[in-house]
C-alpha cells in the first residue's frame, strides 16, 4: 500500500487487439448506434405530430425513445471512437460521469419499461377506469418521480465507488466504464460497496421486476376471458414489452451481481452490450413493427420528408 501509486486515469478495453476486427467491432457498433437514433427518431416523431397517439402509452413510449437515445450515446461513440484511434485512456472524472449517467439513464428505463407494464394492466384489465387512472398529470408525475429517483441512485452508486483508493492497476476490463470493473482495481475493501448494490438491486430492481410479473399475472388471467383475436392484439403488445424487459434485466444483473472476486471474461462485456447498447435498438424496432398505427405515421413522416426534398 506504501508504495501503490493511485491511479490518475483508466485504461478501457476493447473487443479485440486485432486492427481489422476492432474496425469491424467499431463499424457494427456505430451502425446500431445510428439505427438506434433513427429509430428512436422516427417514433418521437411519429408519437408527436400524429394525434391519435397522444394517449398514455405513446407518452411513454416516446419518452423511453427520447431516453433510449441518451442511453445509447453514453457509451457507443466513445468506444467507436476509441477503437478507430485505439486510444483507450479515459480520465477518472470522465469515467465517474459514464458511470453516472449510465446507471441514472439504465435505472430510470427500468422505472419507465415498470410503468408501461402498469399502463397495459389498467388497459386490459381495467378498460373503463383507464382515463381516469392514466390521465396526463399521473403521467407527468410519474415521468419527473423516475427521472428523479434514478438521479437519485446514480448519485449515491457513484459517489460510493469513488469514494474508494485506486491503485496499482488501472485497466478496466470493459468498453466502458462500470461499477464492478472498478471494484476489482480498488486497494481497499469493497464489501460495503457490494452490500449497496445488493441492497439497490433488491429493492429497486427486484422491486420492478415483481411489479411488472404481478402487472402480467393479472393480465394474461383477464386475457382467457377474450375472443381469439382479442388475446392476439393483447399479445402483441405485451409479449415486446416481456422480452426488452427480460434481456434488460437478465444481463444487466449477472454483470452487477457477480462477486468482485471473480475474475473477467470476453462474456461480461458480451453481457455489458445486451443491456446498454440492445435494449436501446430494439424498443424502436418491437414497438413499431408491431403497431399498425406507429408504422401508419412514420409511413407518412418519411414520405413528407421525400415530398419536402422534391420541392
């Protein structure tokens, strides 16, 4: 410990030391990251110039795009830019930002991806109470209370972690900078730091995760009840919501939940991807592809903006 020297910034780590496979990496990274904003685009675009989705679920649906795109932009253009410079170096208050705004941006998804599951309980199951349950100052509220609740939690994760000595080795065993790959280079114990993030993952995670098993419990028992074709509309708008929602998680808990101790593999920044960067590209793509009305309006939006290049 006397002779450690403390860490003043960190190293990232890329998928591959190879050139053409970092290209290929980088490339593939930044067509998702491009898909993803187009996307996500489209779908604000289309939830707010067409009227007849101004209703709850669109309200949320394009603030998930609007937060997807945040999301997204935290991590994949600086690991693009890092692989095509092979610059990897990342400064500890830039590191503490990414780890910030990751965790406030991740945190605040699940919130919403929790509400969502609400909202298509009281359509389903309570048709009639659902104007007066979901009206516009519920969904307001309920917007600011995530976003602040995440703000929250982002704050104290990372004014936890950086509250611990670094030194020795500053290699960060991941594309972008998260909470365990850090843990593993402090010099001090970090038995407190994984009790917090059991204690947050219970509660807030394991919290949302029953909420919206309950939410579909209920909702799948009053889908018996309905005609074939009824269960097959229910279906398509629940069944997308299930799979983002159990990728997010999936992934996003056996990265975090995985003892400090254990060491690293290619598989945990396999794992990184598929709720950082997955999630974020495919909400536009199930969301639309699935709803006849969305893919209506975007239909209209891209042939406006054809008509208006014409002119």
């Amino acid at each position: 410990m006397i002779n450690s020297t403390m860490v003043t910034d960190f190293l990232l780590m890329g998928f591959s030391d190879v050139l053409d496979l970092r290209i290929l990496y980088a490339f593939l990274f930044l067509l998702m990251y491009l898909a993803t904003l187009l996307g996500n685009m489209l779908i604000i675009t289309a939830t707010t110039l067409d009227q007849n989705l101004h209703t709850p679920m669109y309200f949320f649906l394009r603030n998930l795009s609007i937060l997807d795109m945040c999301y997204i932009s935290v991590t994949v253009p600086n690991a693009c830019v890092n692989s095509f410079t092979n610059n990897w170096a990342i400064s500890v208050a830039g590191c503490a930002m990414q780890i910030f705004l990751v965790l406030w941006f991740a945190s605040t998804e699940l919130l919403f991806l929790t509400i969502m599951a609400h909202d298509r309980y009281v359509a389903i199951c309570q048709p009639l109470h659902y104007p007066f349950i979901m009206n516009y100052q519920f969904c307001v509220r309920m917007t600011l209370a995530s976003l602040f609740s995440g703000l929250i939690y982002a704050g104290v994760q990372t004014g936890n972690t950086f509250r611990l000595p670094f030194c020795q080795s500053n290699l960060v065993h991941q594309f972008f900078c998260d909470i365990p790959s850090l843990l593993r280079l402090s010099c001090s114990d970090t038995f407190n730091n994984e009790i917090v993030i059991l204690i947050f993952a219970v509660v807030v995670g394991g919290g949302c995760f029953t909420f919206i098993v309950m939410s579909y419990v209920h909702i799948f028992s009053t889908m018996l009840k309905f005609t074939t074709k009824e269960q097959r509309k229910a279906f398509s708008t629940c069944i997308p919501h299930i799979l983002v929602v159990s990728v997010f998680l999936g992934s996003g808990s056996y990265v975090y939940l995985r003892p400090s101790v254990t060491s690293e593999t290619i598989m945990d920044m396999i794992l990184s991807v598929f709720y950082t960067i997955v999630p974020p590209f495919l909400n536009p793509i199930i969301y639309s592809l699935r709803n006849k009305q969305i893919k209506k309006t975007i239909k209209k939006v891209i042939l406006g903006m054809f008509y208006l290049k014409k002119l």
